[in-house]
C-alpha cells in the first residue's frame, strides 16, 4: 500500500491518481460517518462528494496537527452540519419545555450484542435535529453550548433535543432487543 | 450498574466508532468533473474580474486623455492695448477689440514695453474686454510661427499689406508657442522587446510535503519577446497590446534517469512514471527512460513488469535533472504614464494580460547539456491571467525611432496547477526599438 505521506505530496501536486489513492482509502470510513448524519443514502453521498471536494481543495491547510483522518472526519461532521443548517434554519422549531422521559436502566450485557448496521439505521431514522444533537453529543464529544453554536439553537433546545434522541432510541434498541428475543426464546 | 442515558451514548459510540460502509462506486466518478467545474467557474470569475477591470481602467484613461487634449478653449475677447501681453494663445479662440484703425497705418503696437512682457499670463484682468470705441473686430489667425521672439519693431505695414486688413497673423504680433496639428502627431507606435525572465516556485505552503518538493526544484532563466503596438491616448497616456511568447520552466533536482529501460517498459496507460512537481504530474511516456528519485519518494512507477530489478538491468545513466518547459502566448493590455517626458523618457506602467498554454514539455537532463524528451506535465492550467507592472526608460534615437528599457513584474492570478497553493510570478528585463507611425 502506497505511504500516505506519498500519496498526500501528489494530491497537493494535482496527481489525480495519488487523488483516487486518497479516496479509496479513507472514503468506506467517512462514509460511514456521513451516514450517521444523513438520514438517506442519498444524502450521506452528497455530504460525502462535497467532503471530498473540501478535502482535496484545502488539503494545504492541513499542517500535520493531530491526525489526518481526524482532519478528514471534521470536515465531512462541518459539511452535514453545514447541509442541516440549510435545509433546517427556516423550518427551525425550539423544543424548550420539552421534559426528559424518564428511562429506565439496562444492564449493559442485554445490548452489547447490538450490530453497527442497526444502531447506525437507529440513528439516521432519527428526525434530523435530534439526530444531529446526539451525534455531535455522543459520538464526536461536544458541550452543549459548543453544540448550540454549531447548530444556532439554544442550550436548552440542545439538551432538549439531545434527551428526546436518547428516549427514541432507547424505544428502538428496546424493540429491537425485544424482537431478538422473542425470536431466539 | 450503568445509567441508561448515558449507556446508550456508550453503545452508539463503541458500536459505530470504526464502521465502514463502502459509497456506490459511482461517487468517485462524480467528484472529478464537479471539481472541475469549480476551477473553471473560478477561471471565469476572474477573466470577468480583469475584463471589468481592464475596461474601468481604459475608460477612465480615455476619460483622461481627453481631459487633457484640451482643443478649443474659451473665446476671449482682448482689449488692443493688451495685444503685447505675452501669453500661451495658441489654445484660444481670440477676438480683439480694436481701438486702432489699422487701415491708417498706425502703429499697432506702439505702447510695447518691458514692463508690458513681464506682465504674462492670462489675468482675467487683462483679458477683459476695453470697452472703448471702435468696435471694428479683427480675427487672429494663427499661422506657423516664424519666430518665438516679440518684434517690438514690426510696423502694422506688414499686417496692413495683406489682403484682408482685418485679418491678423498672430505670430506677427505675439510671441505664440508652435501650434500643434493633431493630425501630424504620430499616436501609434510599433517595437519589439525580448527579456530575460525568471520565474519563481509555484507553492507557498508551511506544509511539509510542499516544502519537499519546493526544495528540490529551481528557477531557470528563461526568455520573453514580442511585437508591441501602443496608441497615445495624450501628451502623457498610452494604452499598449501585443503579442509575446514565454518560455517558462523549472529543473527538478534529484530525479536520476537512465536509458535502456525499453524492454521492460510496458503500461496500459502510455504513461510509465509520473513524477510530483509544484506545477503538476510530469508523466513520462518515454519508453527508453527510467527514472530513480535519489533525495525524495515523489515517482510513481506504471509499468507493469513485476519484480523488475534496475540494478540487474543493463540501465546506462544518462543524467540527474529534469526539465520542464512551459510556453505560453501572451496578450497584454498596458497602460502607460509618462512621468518624464525628455530625450530619455521615463514611464510607470501597469495592466493585465491572458497567458495562452501552447507548449508542455519535460526533458531529462545531463551534465553535458544533452536533453531526452520525457513527456508534458499533468495539471498545468491551459489560461493564465496575469497582472504586470513595470516601468520603461525610453530614449529618443530619432522622430521616429527609440529605444526602451523596461523592468517587468508579472504576477499570475491562477496558481498554475490544480492545486497549487501558491501564485507564481515572473521577473524580467526588457529591452527593445520602436517604431512610431
């Protein structure tokens, strides 16, 4: 497999091959994390060709700091967001007022067995403002208030938002969970 | 025991951190022609940026040239006993009011004193009309001046013994500077200039990699020339095209190359290795040629021998550089100001011109100055739009004829390659004749 440092050196000099080397590496993992922001197919590749695009034209601006995959995951999480923020902005609705289900508790072994394909179609089932909540939330480790910048909404409507995606997939996982048992009792 | 809430966070977490989900394979397809059409679309941009601008400035250099070619000035009317006043008239209109009958032979002039020439200039209080008597009007006609010296001593006989008597050649009576014929200046000028150029990295980037390969390549002296062709607008402005060519390039340090590679060259492509540049890909089609990167890991190799081992190979050493060649048609458009206007002129100009790509070359080199053709280089804009800056000392051999020195600032507004994060810029010296017609 060719050394990435290579394979950089040649996309920043326009080689369209070291450009596809590129692509073909990194674009099954970033898929996946445009998939957790999209709720289609359809949408997760545009999030992706528009990512890629990004990566290859600012790729000089990337100084070696942290990883590089790192780098490349930001972008495509910046670019879903950017695509939400468009799509959303208008039709925004604050869910201030909205109170927190009260869950119940699950040993931690009854969902260990949960495959990546259902918990990643939990996630893109989700309506699109909790859904991005929870990933910025959960997945990528943001505070809520750095939560509430990104998206242009309040802390509240965050936390709000952020509980209401657990409760809906804590119903899924549950459902889920249920229908496994069923079928193997 | 876990809490649920943030169980669930946990479970999404671990459970997707490393997903992977292959993208329909139609994606990658999709991502070359969009990218594309942006570079395009910015090409675009910036071609209308320096037409609007170019227009903008050509108006408004019009604009000032007019201005400046002031032909009819204002009609004003001279009392008699000011016709000795010493002015510039030759841009007026003059109407003189005579208290002197001229037919008589008097003496028109007769109050000329020193006093009389130090008064000069066009005081409003001199040039207001005497409203004294006789209000017979003479018309001043200019003619060519026979001296630039008052004659103090000229009797109206002289202007009496014409055939009009009411009609008086100024240059009889005033000191008048050359009038100036618009239609005998020559406004078009025709030269050819050649430069010595030297053109600078295409990247500019704090970024390793770039750097890497910025290190290993240099600036050669290349060479500019062409036909210009410049309008005079006015005394000072001028607005210059033309059509020049540049030879441009590059040589890439370290890439060794050896011949007798022909047996196991074999690609599917037609391109056997791409080497990495700042200005793009080199990708050499040269069947006889190997090449060995010997300070950096930029060669990609596509041909399809396995396991092809150059040390057991009869490979014969031919040399250790690379040469890249870029030619390009210039169209320029200049504007021109002449600060000094002497035997040894001296002008600022500035202006913007199209770069057309007409020649992509890449050559191996040896020390001996021998060069093997490899291929072109992948990536290189085909339209350039450059600005320019400079400024020109001209010398006046003859009327028609100078010569001209002119320092040149050339600074490309595209970067060159696809994605070259650095706007490259040429320097160069030219110097040449022109012809004015």
């Amino acid at each position: 497999m060719p050394d990435l440092r290579k394979i950089l050196r040649g996309c920043l000099a326009g080689n369209k091959r070291d450009q596809e080397l590129l692509y073909r590496r990194y674009s099954a993992k970033l898929y996946g994390v445009s998939l957790q922001y999209s709720g289609s197919h359809d949408e997760a590749r545009d999030v992706l060709q528009e990512a890629f695009i990004k990566i290859f034209t600012s790729l000089h601006t990337f100084n070696g700091d942290g990883s590089f995959e790192g780098w490349m995951r930001r972008i495509v999480v910046n670019t879903a967001l950017e695509k939400h923020r468009n799509r959303y902005y208008l039709n925004k609705v604050d869910e201030l007022g909205f109170e927190n289900d009260t869950m119940p508790e699950l040993e931690a072994d009854e969902i260990s067995g949960m495959e990546s394909e259902d918990l990643l179609s939990f996630i893109m089932e989700l309506p699109p403002k909790y859904r991005m909540v929870f990933n910025l939330y959960a997945l990528e480790g943001y505070s809520h208030k750095e939560i509430a910048n990104m998206l242009s909404i309040s802390e509240g409507t965050s936390k709000s938002n952020l509980s209401r995606a657990r409760s809906i997939l804590q119903k899924k996982v549950e459902i889920h969970l249920g229908i496994k048992k069923r079928m193997n009792g | 025991m876990v809490k649920y809430d943030s169980h669930i966070d946990v479970l999404f977490r671990e459970g997707l951190r490393d997903m992977e989900t292959l993208p329909p394979e139609s994606l990658w397809e999709d991502i070359q022609p969009v990218m594309r059409r942006r570079k395009n679309k910015g090409i675009f941009f910036r071609i209308a940026a320096g037409m609007a601008i170019l227009i903008s400035i050509g108006a408004m250099a019009y604009y000032a040239g007019n201005m400046l070619n002031v032909d009819n000035g204002p009609n004003i009317t001279v009392a008699d006993n000011s016709l000795s006043t010493l002015f510039d008239a030759s841009y007026l209109n003059i109407e003189v009011e005579s208290g002197i009958d001229i037919n008589q032979g008097e003496d028109i002039n007769p109050a000329i004193t020193d006093n009389d020439i130090e008064e000069i200039g066009l005081d409003n209080s001199e040039l207001n009309p005497d409203p004294i008597i006789n209000k017979e009007k003479i018309d001043l006609v200019y003619d060519e001046p026979r001296n630039n010296i008052l004659r103090l001593n000229d009797t109206p006989r002289e202007v009496t013994a014409r055939r009009n008597p009411s009609i008086v050649l100024v240059s009889e009576i005033l000191p008048v500077e050359p009038v100036k014929n618009n239609a005998n200046i020559k406004r078009w000028q025709l030269g050819a200039m050649v430069s010595p150029t030297y053109l600078s990295n295409n990247l500019n980037s704090t970024n390793e990699a770039l750097n890497q390969i910025n290190d290993n390549e240099n600036a050669i002296l290349s060479y500019s020339g062409g036909f210009s062709l410049r309008y005079r607008m006015s005394k000072r402005l001028s607005v210059q095209t033309g059509l020049y060519y540049s030879s441009l390039g590059r040589e890439i340090e370290g890439v060794t190359s050896y011949s007798g590679f022909g047996p196991y060259a074999s690609s599917k492509s037609g391109t056997i290795f791409g080497v990495e540049t700042s200005s793009g890909t080199i990708n050499s089609t040269n069947n006889d040629i190997y090449l060995a990167d010997q300070s950096a890991n930029r060669i990609d190799s596509y041909y399809s021998v396995d396991n092809f081992d150059p040390v057991k190979s009869n490979l014969i050493p031919f040399g250790n550089q690379l040469r890249q060649s870029f030619e390009y048609l210039e169209i320029p458009l200049i504007l021109r100001y002449k600060l000094i206007d002497r035997k040894l002129d001296f002008n600022i100009l500035g202006g913007m011109s199209y770069n057309f790509l007409i020649g992509n070359y890449t050559w191996a080199m040896n020390s001996e100055g021998s060069k093997v053709l490899l291929g072109s280089t992948e990536g290189v804009d085909h339209l350039l739009l450059s600005s320019s800056l400079g400024m020109s000392m001209e010398y006046e051999v003859s009327e028609r004829f100078s010569l001209n020195l002119e320092p040149h600032f050339r600074y490309f507004l595209n970067t060159g390659g696809d994605l070259g994060s650095g706007n490259p810029y040429t320097f160069g010296i030219f110097s040449g004749m022109n012809f004015r017609f």
